[in-house]
C-alpha cells in the first residue's frame, strides 16, 4: 500500500489523517471532510473500505439501522463507480445483509459491477466464534461461520472447526446464540455507549489486509466474507451468502461451499434463517430499484 486516504462528512478526518501520518511508514495519508471532497479522496483507489453509518445503540436491531445508512452507502457506492470502478468494496456499514445488495445493485446501475470484488465484511463474526470456542477448547480454534451478519442469520459450524468444540446440547445451543448476538453483547455492556469498534477495527483490518496480499500476488485461503455466489443461489436460493473465499490479484478466485458440509444440528439453523436472509437481500435491492 502506498497511500492511505479517508473520508467523512465531519470535519475531524484531517486530524485523523494527520495524526496516522505521524506513524513511521512508507504509506501517504490524507483525510478529507465534507460532501464536496468525497471524489477526491475516491480518486483511483484500488480498496475502498467502508466503514460508514451511525452506529447501533441499546434496543436497536441492524435492520433498524437501515433508513440511515441504505441512503449513505448508495450515495457512496455511486460515488465509487464514478470515481473508482475497479476497486474492491470492503462493506462493514450495517445492515450488511442489505448493504451489500445496494452496493451490487448501484454499481450495475453505472455498469461497472464486479462480483468478486464487493465484500460484505463478516470477519467479526468468525472472531467471536473462535473466541467462544477455544475457550471451551482450551486451546486455539479457527470456527467457519456462514449466512449472514445479524443475528440468526450468523451459523457458526462448530463441526468443521480446526480442532473439536466439546459442546452440545444445550451448551451447544448457548454458544451458537452468543456468537449470534455477540454484538448485542457489546452493545448492552457500553450501556448506550456505542457499539463493537475496537473489535470491528480489528476485523475490518485483519480482511482488508487479506485483500490487500492478494492483490500483492500472495495465496490467501478461506477468508471469511458476505459475497454473491451462484453456487449457494443454487443451493438455497439466496443471491448472497457468508463463507469461505479464496483471495486473489483480481478479488475472489474461489467460493467454498462450506455450509454443504455442515451437519444436521447446523443445516437446521441455516434453514430457519434462510427467509430472513432473502428477506433483508430483497430489501437493499428494492430500495435502489425504488430510486
């Protein structure tokens, strides 16, 4: 990477850029502020994460956060077809389940939609799960988690985990939902405080570099990502699913079909789910088809 540029309508983001800037590297920095200079920081950028949006608070779902932010990410997501259409779209503004469609929906408004590099980023989610279950393990254990990001559209596949989980029955049950709403733990213990940042920032830089070795011609397997694929369109009818993608110069290079492999304690969760998910997909298509 040699330039880092970052936006916002607030005025802080100079500061903000001023002050990573201090950090002794080889990479540029630069903030921009106000609607009038988002082109300019957009410029040619080869990843653009997007992180924008209010954040939740006690009481509030992700798909109560989608009035607010569907109209920011169309309003960026055009911005970025104008700007940089080769880009790859790391999305972390919530709902990602519909964010995610008003991103591939807008760019193909402006013909310069490419699936495999829109990224709806659900690393956060496979974090809490590795975090819940090597805690059980008592040792490190690396947890596939397919779907969605909210709530029970969030499947971790404690069977196809590195090393076994020993849980099940109802301690099964009470690990599959606390991986579900891990964030509405956050939020509840910030007291209205907020919701997941510093573990978010972890897990938007942890698949932002990801992409960015990719790009760079190194071999990155099974990342964990919010992604259109034709195979789980087939399987299950849902034009976007969370699992495992192989990374490369040009985005994706391979999706794994992980959820197939899932036994019948965690098919049945992806089942149930599966409604809600369409759901919330249809909902970001429809509202830019309603522009």
């Amino acid at each position: 990477m040699t330039s880092l540029s970052l936006y916002d309508v607030a005025p802080i983001t100079p500061g903000v850029a001023c002050d990573l800037s201090h950090i002794p590297t080889n990479v540029k920095v630069e903030g921009f502020s106000g609607p009038e200079n988002i082109g300019a920081a957009l410029k040619d950028a080869d990843v653009v994460v997007v992180p924008a949006g209010v954040p939740r608070k006690p009481g509030m779902t992700r798909d109560d956060l989608f009035n607010v932010n569907a109209n920011i990410n169309y309003s960026v997501a055009s911005e970025c077809a104008k700007q940089c259409p080769n880009a790859s779209y790391l999305i972390i503004s919530n709902p990602v389940n519909s964010t995610v469609p008003i991103w591939a929906e807008t760019l193909k408004k402006f013909g310069v939609y490419n699936p495999k590099k829109l990224f709806g980023v659900t690393t956060l989610d496979q974090f809490r799960a590795n975090t819940f279950a090597s805690e059980k393990a008592g040792k490190s254990v690396t947890v596939p988690v397919v779907g969605g990001h909210a709530g029970t559209t969030i499947v971790p596949l404690f069977s196809l985990a590195s090393a076994p989980v020993p849980v099940e029955g109802e301690e099964l049950d009470n690990l599959t939902t606390r991986v579900m709403f891990g964030g509405d733990e956050v939020v509840k213990a910030k007291a209205g405080g907020g919701s997941a940042t510093l573990s978010m920032a972890a897990a938007g830089a942890k698949f932002t570099e990801a992409v960015l070795a990719g790009y760079a011609g190194k071999t990155v397997t099974k990342e964990l990502a919010f992604v259109e694929s034709p195979e789980y369109n087939e399987a299950f009818g849902t034009a976007f699913f969370a699992t495992e993608v192989d990374l490369g110069k040009d985005g994706i290079t391979k999706i794994h079909t992980t959820a197939l492999n899932a036994n019948d304690y965690e098919k049945k969760k992806i089942a149930e789910m599966l409604n809600d998910l369409k759901a919330q997909i249809k909902k970001g298509v429809d509202f830019v088809a309603s522009k």
